[in-house]
C-alpha cells in the first residue's frame, strides 16, 4: 500500500488517503513555471498527463480536432448509406431504442434529424422494461417489420441474433455501444465500438455518440450533393445528457462532446431540457452534476417505473405545453422511484451483509424486486463494499432480472457475457462498468458463484481499504471563486475523469450545524483569520456528521471537492467534504 498522505490511513470513513508524490509535485511546478497557471490547476493537468505544451489544447478542447473520423467505425459507410437511401425515398423509418437515457438521447437525435429533414413524424418503440426486457424481441421487431421499410435499433441490438431475424426482409441498422459476441445479428450495418473486430480505440463512446457519429456522416454525404443537413452542433445537449448518464469516462473525444454539449444546454433551446430543468429547480449553469443526478434520473424515470417512451418523447418535443406536461409526470414518477429504491436498498444492504462481503461479488436478490431500481441499488451496494454488485429480483415464474454494477479495472460485462455463455445465465451482456442479466431461480446460487470466480480472476475484491487519491493540499485563503473556474477549466469530470480533490490541513471548526436530517453546514479556520465554508451531504448516514457537530475544538484534515455556491445573487466559494481525519494530539 502507498504511504498515505498527511498519515491518513484511516480517516473517519475508513478510507486510505493517497495522493502526489514527489514526481507529481515536481512536475506541478516545473509546469507551473511554463504555463503561469496556478499550482492546483497544473497539479489536475500532471494528473491527467498533459505537458505543458499540451495544456492550452487541454483547457480549451476544440471539438472539429477531437472528433474521430466516422467510417473509422466498421459498417458506417453501409449505415449512413441505408440510413440516406430511407430519407431520399421518404421511406417508412421505425426507430426501437433502450428505455434508459443513452437510448432515450439516441433516439431523440434520430428524431430530431429527420423532423428537421423534413420527414414525417417517425414510429419510435420502446420496448416495456417488466414486460419486454432489455433489446429488441421478435415480436416487436416482427409488428415493425410489417409496417415499415427500416428499423434502426439503437443503445440495442447487437447480441439480439433471433429477434432481428424476426424482421425478414425489411431492412436492420444497429448502431449500439453494448459488447459484441464472436458473431453478429442479422443486418444491413452493425456499428458499434466494441463489436470484438473492432479496435477499442472508440470503446469509451456512448450509443448516443455513435449516432452522433452516423449523423455526421450523413451529413457529410449530404454536402457532398450540394444539401445542408441538420445543424448537429445544437443536437450536442443530448449526446452530453447520454455521455454523462451513461458513465461513459470523459476523455478523447467524450471530454469535448460534453463541454460543447454544456454550452448548449446552458441556452436553453430544447423545450424537453428546458421544461425538466425547471422541475428538478437547476437555477445555475448547467454542469456533469446535473445531468448525472437531476436530468439523468428523470429522464429515466419512464423507463423504470412509468411509460417507457416517456423521457425519449420528452427530449425530442419541441411544444414548450407538452414538454412542461411530461417533465412533471416524470419528475412524479422519480419520486416514486426513490420510494421504490430506499425499500429495495435497505432489502438488498442487510442480504448483503448477512451473506459477508469480502469476496469478490456482492449480491442480493429478492421476491418482486421492481426491474426499475435494481441497476440503482446494485451502484449502491457497489458504493458501499468497493467491489462488483448484482441485484436480481424475481417474479412469480421464478425469473430473475438483474443489473450489475463494476469498480474501475474489472471488466464486468465480459464475465457476465462468460457466464451466460457457460448456460449460468439465460441472459447477459453490458459493458465494462454495468451489465444485465436474466437468471432462473434454480441457477442463481451457482451463477453468482461462477460470476464471483471471474471476476476474482481480475483481481475484484483485492483492493483492500478503499482509498481517497487527492491532488493535492490547499489553505482555506487560497480557496477563491477566481481559482475554482480555473480548475473548472480542466473539466468537466466525470466517470474516468474525477474531480479533483484537495485536503485542507489542520484546520479548525469555526461552527457546525445539521441542515435537515441528514446533512451538515461547516464554517472552517485556519487558525490565521481565513475561513471557507463547507457542506458535507449526508454527513449523517455516517461518522463525520456527528464527529464534526462535536467537535470539542480538535482540529482535522479535510478532503473534498472545491465549488462555487450561488445564494442570493452571490458566488462564494465553499468546500464539498468528503472525508475528515481528526488530527492526533490535538
């Protein structure tokens, strides 16, 4: 284990802090001297590997010198040509999309391109999550295929071998992101990043992002006969929402996709974004937050527990009534969500720690567990123990339909794909990060333990304690708006790309004080007359609330995440703590 920073082997939370070594403080100022930006923006910078020649490009990514090439993909040339021959002909388009927010946006940009193209209004199908299941299914597929010319399956598709044979003649693109099989489903293009003959140097894409990628082409193709096509530099707010709610990491490409996507966002042009917006109270600039944790969870919403086609609707209207009308059903339906979630999680806690979680997978399954909220349980039991999660529930027929949720370096859909494979599972396959899985009740003690052995085999459950890496360590004075919008600056942050994080040594607690039930309001010193403020979000739940409330004048290290807080017309610049260490002896 690496030497902890400020000693903090074991802070309140039980983590293990890291952070700079010597190299990285040599490298902060050597590029601090070349570039004349400050230390905690060049320590987020030698973090990421960029050199000082790198960090302006960095600062400012420009989209046209990031953006791959699409036929760089495999079966983009055969999709954007299908794709056009369908708008040329005025064809009969069907789009079946996923019902989470990757195939929500995806199908939005779809929609969005050809009502702008002109084209009648385009048939949209997503598939019920309860009754249908995740991808496309034959019977579906099969009511499409008699009533339109071609089916565009998108954030889907590219494991579903016997229900896109159900479409017969009429004509299949898949444009996906999900891990591919040896083989491929029957289809005019399969475009996908992680189809196995692929190079996996696009792997990180979104499905929103790969068709993104195909619009572009058609566009190109489109200038190339002398036709404008659609402005897709407005259409970047969706592939932005899809990246960040997808858990794609934000490097390469993803990193300028959802700057640029910000920035459109912030003007408010998408009634859908707008009208959702206002429900979940975003008063500030858009940002990674809240399109992870407000517009993410609402738009998903539909998908979980509601009307599956309810968020992609929503994105792709353009009648402010309507959109106002579907962001309040939705904005309903994710507070009867969370409802369903804390019942579930409490379930699926005490399984878990009954059953014991020290080894490779934790996992829990129950009788009813609603299919909407087992994904987000399975992040938190995968939050809680640092490992590999699955949560399964089960319905009366005694199928099970669960999500699994991964930790960094563990690729979890290839086991769960392994597994299915091996006849442990009737179904399975993700990607790295999250998969779903389909499991008969008699088979799920032996599924989970065959799934256990393959992730150990990539090392889940080895970590030991979890660690907290900081970059780096700042004074309370330091902290100013001027010096947080530079460290913004090097973001966004997100999956793969973590919000830099600094501790504030020995520090004093000017006051503390719990807002509502769970949370606690910090006013901090250093001991010289600076001060800064600081909010630690259920402080409660665990030990720092009621450490940090009683005090009793010891004094800490603090950890977290500097943020600008707008009250009251103001900016003022504060602290999102994350963990504390009390400091022996004092």
């Amino acid at each position: 284990m690496t030497r902890p920073f400020l000693n903090v082997s074991a802070s309140l939370t039980g983590r293990h802090w890291t952070g700079p070594g010597i190299d990285d403080d040599r490298a902060a100022e050597a590029l601090m001297q070349a570039t004349d930006l400050p230390d905690p923006v060049c320590r987020v910078l030698v973090a990421r590997g960029i050199a000082a020649e790198g960090a302006q490009a960095f600062l400012a990514p420009a989209l046209r010198d990031l953006l791959p090439d699409p036929r760089s993909l495999r079966d983009m040339d055969a999709a954007a040509g299908r794709f056009l021959q369908a708008v040329r002909r005025r064809e009969r388009i069907a789009i079946f999309a996923d019902y989470d927010v990757d195939g929500g946006a995806s199908a939005a940009l779809l929609l969005t391109w050809l009502r702008e193209m002109g084209l009648p209004p385009t048939t949209l199908y997503i598939p019920d999550r309860i009754d249908e299941g995740y991808g496309p299914n034959a019977p579906a597929i099969a009511g499409l295929a008699a009533a339109h010319d071609l089916i565009i399956c998108v954030d889907c598709g590219t494991l579903s071998h016997d229900a896109l044979a159900a479409a017969g003649n009429t004509d299949v693109v898949v444009l996906d992101h999900h891990l591919g099989g040896e083989t491929l489903p029957p289809a005019v293009a399969v475009v996908n990043p992680n189809r196995q003959d692929e190079s996996g140097e696009l792997a990180h894409l979104c499905a929103a992002a790969v068709v993104f990628l195909m619009l572009v082409e058609a566009n190109r193709l489109l200038r190339g006969e002398g036709v404008k096509g659609p402005d897709l530099m407005a259409m970047l707010d969706l592939v932005a929402l899809a990246t960040v709610a997808d858990v794609a990491p934000l490097v390469g490409v993803n990193r300028a996709l959802v700057r640029q996507g910000l920035t459109v966002m912030g003007r408010r042009q998408r009634a859908g974004l707008v009208a959702l917006g206002d429900v979940a109270g975003m008063n500030t600039a858009p940002s990674t937050y809240h399109l992870g944790f407000l517009l993410g969870p609402r738009v998903n919403a539909g998908g979980r527990i509601g009307k599956p086609d309810l968020g992609a609707r929503l994105l792709a209207t353009t009648d402010p009534a309507e959109a106002q009308a579907m962001a309040e059903r939705l904005d309903e339906l994710n507070r009867d969500r969370r409802e369903i979630e804390a019942r579930v999680l409490e379930q699926a806690l005490e399984q878990a720690e009954t059953r014991g979680a020290e080894g490779p997978l934790v996992w829990a399954a129950g009788e009813n567990w609603h299919p909407g909220v087992v994904g987000i349980v399975a992040a938190r039991l995968k939050e809680a123990f640092n490992r590999p999660a699955v949560v399964i529930g089960f319905d009366e027929d005694g199928m099970g339909k669960g999500s699994a949720r991964s930790v960094p370096g563990v690729d979890l859909g290839a086991c769960v794909q392994k597994a299915a494979a091996e006849g442990l599972l009737l179904k399975g396959g993700g990607h790295k990060m999250a998969a779903g899985l389909t499991v008969a009740r008699a088979q799920l003690e032996p599924a989970m333990e065959r799934l256990g052995a393959l992730l150990e085999k990539q090392g889940a459950g080895q970590s030991g304690p979890r660690a907290l890496r900081l970059d780096g360590m700042l004074m309370p004075g330091a902290a100013t708006v001027e010096l947080i919008d530079r460290i913004e600056s090097a973001g966004p942050y997100g999956a793969g790309a973590s919000a830099p994080r600094f501790a504030l040594p020995d520090v004093q607690i000017l006051h503390a004080r719990r807002v509502g039930e769970q949370h606690l309001k910090v006013s901090l010193g250093d001991g010289l007359g600076a001060k800064l403020d600081a909010i630690a979000f259920g402080a409660f739940a665990g030990p720092i609330g009621p450490r940090l409330e009683a005090h009793g004048g010891a004094r800490f290290h603090l950890a977290g995440r500097l943020e600008v807080n707008h009250w009251g017309g103001r900016q003022i610049p504060q602290l999102r703590l994350d963990d504390a260490a009390e400091i022996d002896g004092a």
